[in-house]
C-alpha cells in the first residue's frame, strides 16, 4: 500500500461525514436549479407558493453541508497531521542514526509535507464529490431537453482535457518545488547549528549565498507551478462560458419551439453554469496533486527500515565485549578484538581511522555488514531495545542534550550521575539548579561532556565515550576515570591523548578502517608509527 493510501485510509473515520456532508450539499445544488424554475413557472402561470418554500429549504440544506464539510474536513486534516508528524518522529528515531536525510530536509517534511500530505483523504472525496454536479447536470439536462445535454457535453469534454493536462503537470512541478525548498531547509539549519562559528569567522555574507544558492531555483519551480495554473485557469475562462452560450443558445432555441418553459430555460442555464464552474475544479486537483507530492516525500521517510531488535536478556556477567571479523562497508574491516568485563579499552588512531565507527558498533549505533559484536557472550542484535539500551551507554564528543531542563536532559540518574561526572558543582551554580531551563544554562564544552556523561552514567555493563572527555581538563578527567573505574563497568573509550591511553588496560590501535595492533599501552609505546599517532 502507497504511502498516500495509508494515509487517506487514517482519516477514513472522517470521510464518511465529509462525504455525507458534500453529498447533501451537492444534490440540494442539482435540485435547486428545478425548484426555482417551478418557481419561475408558477410566476407565471399565478400558482402556488409551495416551490419559494421549497428553494429557501435548500438553501438552508446547503448551507448546513457546507457547515459541516468545513468542521469535519479541519478537524480529520489536523488530526491525521499530527497522527502523521508523530509516526514519521517515532520511524526516524527507531531508524537510528543512519537513516540518511539533511537534517533541514528532514525538518521540512515532518512539517511542511506532512500537512499537505494529511489532505489525502478530503481531497479524494472531494474530488469525487466534485464529479457529481457535472454528472447530475448532464443527467437532469437530459430530462429537460436531450439537446441540452448534448451542448452541455461537448463543452465539458474540451473542461475534462484541460484539467487532465491540470494535474499531470502540477504532481511533477509540486514535487520539483518542494524538492528544492527541502534543500533550502537543510542548509539553513545547518548554519543555525553553527552560528557562532559564523560570526566569528566573520563569513556570514558567504554562509548566505550558500544558504540561497538555490533560491532561483526555488523561483523558477514557482514561476512553473503559476505557468501551469494561470494557463489552466485561462483555458478554463474560455472554455467555461462557452459551455452557458451552447446551454442557453439550444434552449432559446427549444424554448422558442414551445419544448421549454421558461421556468425549465432557467433552471438550464443553472445546471450550464455547474457545468462551466467544473472548471473550479483545477484547485480541487490542485490540491490533490500537492497531497500526493507531500505524502511521496513523507513515504520516503516512512520506508526507511527500522533499527530491528530482538527479544534476548543478558546472562549474569560482568560486561565482557566481544568484536568478531566486524566490518562496516568500507570504513570497517575484519575488526576483531575483546575487553575483560571490568576493564578499559582505549582506541586510538589517526583521523579517518574508524574510530567512532567502531565505538557505534559497539553501542549497536551503527550496523556491521559482516561479522558480530556480543556482550558477555550475547549477540547485541539478539538483545531486546531495553535490554540493550540498560546494558550500554553513549556519551559524544559534543552531546546534544533534550529535555526542558538541565535535570531533565540528565534523565533517570539525576543528581547522583551529575556528582558522580563531577558536574553537580557547576550545576548548583544555576540560577535554579537542576530545574534551570537549558536555554538559560550557558555551558562550556567541557561542562556539556559531563552533563553527557551523566546522562549515560546508568548503563549498567558497558560504557561507551566517544572522545567524551576531551574538553575535559585533565584534572577532572583523571577523576572521572577513577570513578568509572570504581564503578566496575566495562568502558571503551576513543581518544586522542596520550595520558588516557596509558592509563588503560588494553589499546586497540586502527588504522584505515583495520586493527593494526591491539595490547598494553606501554609495549605499543616502543613503535615509533604509535608514538606518532598522538603526535
């Protein structure tokens, strides 16, 4: 099932009540045209009031329907809107790290093309519904006058192919300006990560026509997208009158050879004028077309493949790591290596080594192509999602906390995990402590990797610290070492100095994506191509 069908499916408990609502207003509209033109007869012919009573009931008729369609189309748009923004936060997040979008892009379709998505359901009912008045006219023109209906369908055939043209172009511009605009997004946000980065550098001039390098063509899409509607509205204006003069032209015509009262003339010249206003109907496939647009780049998100978990437990154990024959494409090759339960492994190398590939491995972040990574014995993909995410904490280089407060991005640890990271301190300093909101907690990279750390302080075997401690001074990370230590838990660290490295009781050395060396600091100490790895 397409993306845009699950979708419409979704608001399928709404559509009834559209539908009902459109096809009450629609026949009160076909039958409107008949009831005034009695109306007109009785004039004429001195009858009753009866059909004045008639034409005012429909009216109220109509207006009720359009009451409802207005409150139950909002109302199914906004709820499948934030049913859709939700599935596609939750997909993206079991997606794991990888799933591949720019960060704006990703932004711009959770909430620009989730909306427009959302659309899907009203727009194919009202598109349907949409149908019927030409149809009902033609119907009740054949009723009337078996010429009338013939004028009435040659001029809406010429409506049919302009607005078939209609939406074929708009689905493919909607898709292309959207497309771009997304680009746009993402490197907007990409600049707002680095702002200050961009003021002290002094290039805010050039970040901007980064940023805007596409905006002609954003421009160009937009001018194409109006091309297709101003010239489908044109061909419209001209084809839509042309449908009244044939109506009317044959029914003075019958009308003058008595087949026609001119009560019936009227209420052909209404159903000629449903018949022109299909036309109308270029901003009813207009906005299926966009629903379609959005709902294609919101299915791309949805048909990434989530992070698959298994339903495993861990043995009793102390947190002994396992890699065997483990390659990541080709930034990880044949990578084998274990760490005691307990111990600390510290991995090292160059740039572009593999590094925090690895330490992702390790925290089940990223994926092996081949090989396995095990925890005291267990395949981590056998592990269940909470099992794993007990048993394993991440801290990074630059963390990005979440939460409204700073104990709130701390999490279940609280103030025991902030002392034990040696960040309490600098946290009690805040003008409201633990409950200080993080847009009023100015932090220093150092302060923001203990409140990093803290957040993984819980992992009850292993802990993972991807150059976590690097903005650290050395003082305090020789504590926080001594209390990890203390801890008992198995920790595998990725660093770049040379005091962390010798403090560990194992070093696995990478370089170009392979193990060249895995033991003791002191012993690797005595190549002089490891010497030169910390400079």
């Amino acid at each position: 099932m397409t993306a845009f069908a699950q979708i419409a499916r979704k608001a399928s408990g709404w559509l009834p009540v559209i539908a009902v609502g459109a096809l009450a207003g629609t026949l009160g509209a076909l039958a409107l045209p008949v009831v005034l033109g009695r109306a007109v007869d009785s004039i004429v012919g001195g009858g009753s009031q009866v059909w004045f009573w008639l034409a005012a009931g429909l009216v109220v008729v109509g207006i009720a329907a359009d009451l409802v369609d207005a409150y139950a189309g909002t109302a199914c748009v906004a709820g499948t809107t934030a049913w859709l923004r939700d599935r596609l936060v939750r997909h993206v997040l079991a997606a794991g790290p990888r799933h591949g979008f720019e960060t704006g892009d990703l932004v711009s379709r959770v909430s620009g093309n989730a909306a427009e998505a959302a659309n899907a359901g009203p727009a194919v009912v009202t598109v349907w519904m949409a149908v019927l008045p030409p149809v009902g006219s033609l119907v009740l023109l054949v009723y009337l006058d078996v010429w009338l209906a013939v004028a009435f369908l040659a001029g809406v055939a010429l409506v049919a192919v302009v607005l078939r043209l209609f939406t074929r172009r708009t689905a493919a511009v909607v898709t292309a300006y959207l497309s771009v605009q997304g680009r746009i997004a993402s490197r907007l946000s990409e600049s707002l990560s680095g702002v200050r980065t961009i003021a002290a550098a002094g290039t805010a001039d050039r970040e901007e026509a980064r940023v805007l390098a596409s905006l002609p063509e954003l421009h160009e899409e937009g001018m194409r997208s109006w091309r297709v509607l101003s010239g489908s509205a044109a061909q419209v204006a001209v084809v839509g009158p042309l449908v009244l003069v044939a109506v009317l032209g044959t029914g003075g015509w019958a009308l003058s050879a008595g087949r026609l009262t001119p009560g019936e003339l009227f209420a052909a010249g209404q159903y000629a004028m449903l018949g022109a206003g299909l036309g109308g109907l270029t901003s009813v496939f207009g906005r299926l077309a966009r629903s379609r647009a959005g709902a294609d780049r919101v299915g791309a998100v949805l048909s990434l493949d989530a992070v698959a978990y298994g339903d495993g437990s861990l043995p009793v154990g102390a947190g002994w790591l396992d890699f065997r024959d483990v390659s990541v494409g080709s930034l990880l090759t044949g990578v084998s290596f274990d760490v005691p339960g307990g111990a600390m492994a510290a991995v090292v190398g160059r740039s572009g080594a593999g590094k925090s590939v690895l330490a992702g491995v390790a925290a089940r972040l990223w994926e092996p192509s081949a090989g396995s990574v095990s925890l005291d014995g267990v395949p981590l993909s056998s592990l269940s999602h909470d099992e794993l995410r007990g048993a394993v904490g991440y801290a990074f280089e630059r963390p990005c906390l979440v939460g409204a407060t700073v104990g709130a991005a701390i999490g279940a640890g609280g103030e025991e995990a902030a002392r034990a990271t040696f960040a309490h301190e600098f946290v009690s300093r805040l003008p409201e402590g633990y409950d200080t909101a993080l847009t009023r907690a100015p932090m220093s990279g150092g302060e923001l990797q203990r409140l990093g750390l803290a957040r993984s302080w819980l992992a009850k075997r292993l802990l993972v610290l991807d150059d976590a401690t690097s903005s650290v001074d050395m003082v305090t990370e020789m504590r926080i070492s001594a209390a990890l230590g203390a801890a008992g838990r198995t920790r595998l660290v990725v660093t770049h100095r040379l005091s962390t490295a010798a403090r560990a009781d194992v070093v696995v050395w990478l370089e170009e994506g392979r193990v060249r060396a895995v033991g003791p600091h002191e012993e690797l100490w005595r190549q002089e191509a490891y010497r030169e790895v910390f400079g």
